[in-house]
C-alpha cells in the first residue's frame, strides 16, 4: 500500500471524501511489462515506488497538508498479462470506475503503454508529458500498443485529445520527429523544460499529466529500463508536476524499473506525493 493511502476496504466512497472537504485519489498499479526494450522490469515498478515511499514524511510543510488526510486510496494492482490490448482495456474500466466516483486516478506503471488507459479514463483534451523519447512510433517492432508508440496511440485513438505537449524529450526517429512537426504536438526540450509553465495554456481544459520516469536524466534515475542522457533535474520534474497537477483529472508515473538502488523509484514516489499535495491545495 502507499504510505500515507488507506487501504480500499477502509475508507467508504469518493462521495463521502468529498463530503469531508478531502479531494479522494485512488492508486491503482499497474505492472505491464511486455514491451519494454533494453532492460525490461517494469512489472516490479509499482512495489518498489510503494516501498520507497515509506520514509517521506506525511506532512508537507510547503502546501501545509498531511498526505493521510487527503482521501487517498491504494486499490493494489491490476495484474497484468501478455495480452497488451485485452489488458489496457481491463484497466481502462479499473481507473474509469475512479473517475466517476470523481476521483483522481493515480496509476504506478509498468511501462508507458500503460497511459493509454488513463488518458481513455481521464478523456482529457491536453496530455502533458514529461519523457525523453517522442513514443510516436505508429508501431514498434511490429507492436501498435507499444511503449515507443503510446504518444501516438493516445493522439490518434483517445478522441477527447486535441494536442500533447511533451516536456524533456530528446531523442526520437526521423519519422516520429516528421509526426511531432503536426499541430497537435508541443516538444519542450530539456534545456527549455526550467521556463516552461502552463500559462493559461490549461484553463478550463481537461488534462491528464504522465510522467516518464526516464524524462529524468540517467544519474538521477537509473532504474529505468531506455536511458538517455542529458535530461531533466529533479526539481525540474518536481515543478512541472506543481504546475499541471492542480488542472489535471489523472496522473502517472512509468517506466520504473528495478536495476538501480532505489533511485527512480524514490523519485517517482515522490512526484506522486507533490501531484496529490499540489492538486488537493488548487
């Protein structure tokens, strides 16, 4: 269970949260780990970014909230199976059954496919991603629900989405820089990433934020299973998260794997923590 989260069986309906004035999020992880290339592990992401969120303090001095008083839920993990698409869909119903309790899904990947089914949950009109590859692939090795390719499932198959703004991609192939050329597509490069901000760009929009784990650079996160360097600082993630959280209806964190000492995991913990303190303070 997440630190600080109730377990699903004690704490009654979002309703009932909100009636306490506390904004409900629901965890949900999910573990797929069938496309991932390079090092794969993703399945053991979500326990690892539960565990090293253990020694986070549950007060929050900036927001002045406590992380247990805020209506969150851990629901556990949708297991996964190799059936990529049969299990997107599963999952979809999972993080959709969050959303009509007017809940904020929370979901711990597992690779990036993983998105898809929240950006379908969430039908947001904006999807703000932070990631150091494109994802535009419209298949990887022959796979369309690909890690490589869930930028461009999410444009060309969630119809509530208008455009995707990616923040601290670097690399990507010369077709899927031919596809981020369209109007639908922002690229933010790392070196800009620091004065980026939302600017109105959000207001009164449906957004969903994912955040890459591997958007950080590989110092920093090395539990990641496609490094690339030259990327984000911490802090630079961390406000990103601050800056889109209180407009966004969803969120994630993905691509955690289990092949460094705790690294990406306890910053992926901790991204989680400043969305749901940055989206409960509004």
């Amino acid at each position: 269970m997440f630190p600080g989260a109730a377990d699903d069986g004690e704490v009654t309906d979002a309703a009932d949260a909100a009636d306490r004035g506390v904004t409900n999020f629901v965890v949900v992880g999910a573990p797929l780990d069938a496309t991932t290339t390079f090092q794969p592990g993703t399945r053991f992401g979500p326990d690892r970014i539960r565990s090293f969120a253990e020694p986070f303090d549950d007060y929050d001095h900036r927001t002045d909230q406590h992380f247990s008083d805020l209506g969150v839920v851990d629901r556990g993990d949708v297991r996964a199976w190799n059936d990529v698409e049969a299990y997107l869909e599963y999952l979809t119903s999972t993080l959709r059954e969050a959303v009509w309790d007017d809940a904020v899904p929370l979901t711990l990947g597992g690779e990036h496919t993983v998105s898809l089914a929240g950006a379908r949950a969430v039908e947001p009109e904006v999807v703000v991603c932070c990631d150091a590859h494109l994802d535009l692939y419209d298949a990887y090795d022959g796979e369309r629900f690909s890690h490589a390719a869930v930028t461009r499932r999410i444009l060309e198959d969630v119809d509530s989405v208008e455009e995707v703004i990616l923040l601290g991609v670097r690399t990507g192939s010369e077709g899927e820089w031919d596809r981020a050329a369209d109007d639908d597509v922002t690229v933010v490069p790392p070196e800009d990433v620091g004065d980026w901000t939302p600017d109105g760009r959000l207001a009164d929009r449906e957004v969903y934020l994912s955040v890459d784990i591997d958007a950080a650079d590989p110092g920093y996160a090395p539990g990641t299973g496609t490094k690339e360097p030259f990327g984000l600082e911490p802090r630079e993630l961390r406000d990103v998260v601050r800056d889109v959280a209180p407009q966004a209806g969803g969120f994630d964190v993905v691509e955690v794997n289990d092949r460094d000492d705790g690294q990406a995991a306890a910053l992926a913990a901790k991204l989680v923590r400043e969305f749901v303190f940055s989206h409960a303070d509004g």
